[in-house]
C-alpha cells in the first residue's frame, strides 16, 4: 500500500475547489482540513470526510464511521495506482477521529474485513462519542470507555499540556503515530485500560446553559452525566487568546450554537477561513489564531443571542 499522511496543524480548513487544485489526485481530506461535508469527485480521485460543517451531526458518521465504511464498501478499488492501494491523506488536527481513521486508511487490509469485532467495537464507539462531542451515554465506568482512554491518551496529554497551541506538524504527527501503535495493539487483543478523568469546573454561565474549564481528558462525560446539556468550555489560554468549545447535546436543546458562531464571528471581525465554526451541535473558537475574547465577552454574547433567538 502506498498511502501517505501529511500533517499541516496551521490549516484552517480549506474549500473543495482549493482543496482539488492544489492536492494532487488520489488525495483524501479528513475531519476539516476541507471545511465542507463529505463529498467524492471520481476524477480525481478526491475524497473527503467530515462531520463538521454543513451536516446534521445526529445523522451524520463521525469521520471514523465514515471511512471504515467506504474502505469496506470499494474505496480502494478506486484509489488504486498501477494496481497498488494509493492515497496522499491531509489533516489538521490529530484528535481522536482523525488518529482512528488515519489508522483505518494506513490499515485497510485490516479494516476491510467486518470480521475483526475489537475494530468494529471500537469504530462503533468512538463513531457515536465523535458525533455527539462525548454527549452519548455510557456508564462511566464502561470497561470500552476505560480502553478508549488508554488508546488515545497521547492525544489526551498532549492537548492537556499545550501542545494543539504550539501548532507543530511533527509534535501533531507524533500523536498520530503513537496513538495509531496502540489501536494496533488494541485490535490484536494487547490493549490496555486506564480510569476516566471527568473532572471539569463549573465557572459561569446563564439560563440553560454552563461555562466550564475542562480538566479531566474524559470531562465532557461528566459534565453530561451531571445534567448539563448546553456549554461553552475553555480548553487553553495563551496570553490574550482563547480557545473556546461551544456545544449542546443535541439539536433538540434550545442553545442555538450556528447563531452564536456567527455573532463571535461578527464581534471578533472574523473575515479570512480562520474563523468561529462548527456545526449545529458544537463549534468553537477560530482553530489556528485562537480568539481575542474574553470569557465575559462571550458570555454577554451568547446571553444576546439567547434572548433574540
């Protein structure tokens, strides 16, 4: 096989037609480094896969389902090169869906079989917590939920240590590599298991909703299983920015978070690709620069948006 990984932290995210006039053919774009839904373009080939903008994320396979999907369904019957399996794949990020499906391309011989029940478990589960920003119930002390933390502890640490801040493609390329060993010993039946970390701290907020700082790596899990529905989350401070995450735990909770991008964006001056964005369920702060609002700021602007919504 012959499939490449190019690793570029500093992408906002890019168009379709960008995206096919600089990419040479048989390339793939994961999880936002093409900031669209998922789309195919035989000519290329070009693929890319994505849950973020332009869907409707209850009914939409995280980038990990989606992939494990199309391997099993013929992607590499096109993506093929004098008959070796060939893509050149870009990513921006090295979280937990983009690890997995990294994993899943670089391993297609593996993936593609449906029968291997630890792969499929873990793309079940981690297809479901992706799609949902961690909002799926499970029990906290799920022995799955306990494996997942193992696998993707590199990630965990490295964001917990500043490390998404930095922007540096060999650090992000170094999680990915790491995180891709240990699925690899996961789906061999050599896993490991570590337990949660749900701590996070509740630090103001409004009427249905909370702003919290996320702690533990596994925060998200308990905040929901605390009976919040709605968040704005600071993940890292540097100085004068922010990175903010704003969710809810489905579209069926009145917390209209496009709006609320979109008035971030419009109190920010957000004019180039690096901007607030998301989906209809959870977005944030501008990827690569961060935001230069505060805290209050942001919360007298999602007070704004709740009362004219």
């Amino acid at each position: 096989m012959n499939i490449k990984l190019h690793v570029d932290p500093t992408c906002p995210g890019i168009t379709r037609p960008e995206f096919e006039a600089e990419a040479p053919a048989f390339s793939i774009a994961l999880d936002g480094y093409v900031g669209e839904g998922p789309w195919y373009n035989e000519d290329g080939p070009y693929r890319n896969f994505n849950h973020h903008e332009d869907v409707d994320r209850l009914a939409t396979r995280a980038t990990c389902g989606q992939v494990q999907l199309a391997i099993r369904q013929g992607l590499f019957d096109r993506f093929r090169l004098d008959g070796v399996p060939t893509a050149e794949v870009f990513v921006n990020d090295c979280d937990e869906d983009v690890c997995l499906s990294w994993f899943l391309l670089k391993n297609a011989h593996i993936t593609v079989s449906p029968v291997n029940p630890l792969l499929n478990r873990l793309v079940d589960v981690a297809d479901k917590l992706d799609a949902t920003a961690g909002a799926y119930q499970m029990p906290p002390d799920s022995p799955i939920l306990r494996e997942l933390a193992w696998i993707f502890n590199p990630y965990r640490r490295f964001r917990a240590h500043g490390g998404l801040t930095r922007r540096n493609p060999d650090e992000f390329r170094g999680v990915i590599e790491d995180v891709e060993n240990r699925i690899l010993r996961y789906v061999v039946g050599q896993g490991k298991s570590i337990p949660l970390d749900t701590r996070y701290e509740r630090i103001g907020g409004g009427v249905g909703w909370t702003m919290v700082k996320e702690i533990g790596a596994q925060s998200r899990t308990g905040m929901f299983g605390d009976g919040i529905r709605a968040f704005l989350a600071i993940r890292d401070s540097d100085g004068d920015r922010f990175d903010y995450v704003v969710g809810r735990k489905s579209d069926y909770v009145p917390f209209p978070i496009p709006k609320i991008l979109e008035a971030c964006n419009a109190v920010e001056g957000c004019t180039s690709s690096d901007r607030w964005g998301g989906g209809n369920t959870i977005g944030g702060s501008p990827r690569v620069a961060g935001s230069r609002l505060p805290p209050d700021v942001v919360t007298e602007i999602i007070e704004d948006v709740m009362r004219t919504a």
